[in-house]
C-alpha cells in the first residue's frame, strides 16, 4: 500500500468520527434539555468534547503526515501527541463540570428531576451503536498505520460505550421510580450515573494522558530496545548490537543503534549488513526509520576497555 493511500484511509476515519461526533452531540443536547435528564447532558457534553477532540485528530493526522524539512528533520509526527494531549485535557474539564453538576443536584437541589422518556432511550441506544460503529473503525486503522492518534481516539470511543450503558441503568432507575411507590430515593439514579460517567473519562483521560506524556518525552516503549538488538544480533557478521536509542514521533519511530563487525570486512560488506538490519527492524516495527552505525570489534573492544578502567 502507498503512502498516499495510507494518508487517506487514516483522513477518511477521522473525517467520520468528526461526523458521527456531530449527529450525537447534536441528538443528545436536544433530548437532554427536553427531558431536564443531567446523564444525557453530560452525555452531550462528553459527545461535544468529544467533536472537538476527533477534529483534532483530524488536523493532527493531516498536519502530522507532512513529510520532514530543515526545521522538523524528524518529521511532524508529534503533532499527534499534542492532539491526544489537547484531547485528555478537555476530557478532565468535562469530568469536573459532570461531578459538580452531579453534586448540587444530590445534595442542594434535590428537587431537580429529569423526565426518562422514549426519547431518552433512543439517544442513548443509538449513541452505543455509533460509538461502537466508529471505534471499531479508528481502531483498525489505528493498527494498520501505527497512528497514536486514531488509537486515542478509537480508545475513547470505545469508553463512550460503556457510560453511554450506564446512563441507560440511570434511566431505568427514574422509570421505576415514576411507576413503584417507595422507591422515590431512585430520582437520584441519573446524577448517580453522571457521576460513574466522570470516574469513567477520568479513568481513560489519565491512561491517556500519560502515555501522550510518555511519547512527548521520547519514552521508548517497553521492550522495544531488546527486540531491536536480538534482530540485529541475528544478522550474519554482526558480533554485538548496542546503543540503542528510539524516539517515537507519531506514526514513526526512529531508530539509531550501534553494531560491531570484522575491523577487516570490506566497505561495501558493511553497507551491505547495514541494510539487512535495517531490514529485520522493520519487520518488526513497521514505519521504523533506522539508522546504523558499524564499528570495528578491536575498536569497540578498546573502547569497552577504557571506559571500564574509568
């Protein structure tokens, strides 16, 4: 596949996340205010978060598909995670309006009861399918194109998911309460579940957050560097892989390493080895920029030597 396709297939799924973001947002803000309902409120404000934070993947994934120049020699692929990093933040604003809101009507406005009509249903039942519907789609691109960005986002509205499921429980708890005598004390059912919504999108904004922190910080994943090793390790010639350094940048990760060979192989031979590592990289790290620098064994051996008498 070309890279030209690729760039627009990731486009196409952040372009109808953008969409599916606004037909929600728009339907929940509408039946929540009908129905006085806070859990669809925060619903609708989460699905409008949720509009600006899959517009930002959108920009960040045409921005970040820039080839590189003399300012961004390694691209712009951290756009991305400035995108996710914008998307978390935004993520714990909405969280803290939900509790507050949550919090009067429990505790200082008590009187203050949503109506659980037809309506509220539907909503809901068709924000569960569109979420489901949108994640499956970001998430397999996700993977395809190794993109940090569409994985937030395919991780986010897989979340919408389950609070979507849990102000359904909240509706329900208003439904009885209207039909069952004695059980008035489940009025408080939808601000309960508003609250479970924010522990929610706290819970993956953090997740979030610090892995968006983590890539900022040119944070290697975990295990990356051995299995970089043990495939230039296995590369006929090469004695020792070392120095491994990796910085990911988007969809990219770039990779730098060191390699000890025969002081007395050819030039060309050396090239030659060079692009058989290069190689067995990136069959295990797709979209790898890998950079590889021989040395002598004697060379490296002398060097291992005085750094060790220091």
């Amino acid at each position: 596949m070309t890279h030209e396709q690729a760039r627009k297939d990731k486009r196409a799924a952040a372009l109808s996340s953008v969409i599916a973001a606004v037909g929600l947002t728009t339907f929940k803000l509408l039946i929540g205010l009908l129905t006085n309902s806070l859990g669809i409120l925060a619903e609708a404000a989460h699905s409008g978060l949720d509009l600006v934070a899959a517009a930002m993947t959108l920009f960040a994934v045409r921005a970040s598909d820039k080839p590189a120049d003399k300012e961004h020699p390694f691209g712009h692929g951290k756009i991305e995670n400035l995108s996710a990093l914008g998307e978390t933040l935004l993520l714990l604003g909405t969280s803290a309006w939900i509790i507050y809101e949550a919090v009067q009507r429990l505790f200082f406005h008590p009187e203050i009861i949503p109506q659980a009509s037809v309506w509220s249903f539907v909503v809901m039942g068709t924000s569960i399918i569109v979420d489901a519907a949108r994640s499956r789609i970001l998430a397999r691109a996700a993977k395809k194109y190794n993109s940090q960005a569409l994985e937030a986002d395919a991780l986010h509205f897989s979340t919408d998911i389950w609070s979507s499921a849990v102000v359904i429980v909240g509706l329900v708890g208003l439904t009885v309460a209207r039909y069952v005598q004695g059980l008035t004390w489940m009025h408080k059912a939808d601000a309960i579940a508003a609250l479970v919504v924010a522990v929610i999108v706290i819970y993956v904004s953090l997740q979030l957050g610090w892995r968006t922190i983590a890539a900022l910080l040119d944070t290697a994943p975990k295990g990356m560097a051995e299995k970089i090793e043990r495939a230039a390790d296995s590369v006929p010639g090469v004695m020792n892989a070392h120095a491994v350094r990796i910085r990911p940048s988007g969809a990219h990760t770039f990779i730098d390493m060191h390699v000890t060979m025969n002081g007395n192989c050819s030039l060309n031979e050396a090239h030659a080895a060079t692009e058989v590592i290069e190689r067995a990289i990136q069959a295990i790290i797709p979209s790898s920029d890998v950079t590889v620098h021989v040395e002598p064994a004697e060379e490296a051996a002398e060097a291992r030597r005085r750094k060790t008498r220091k």
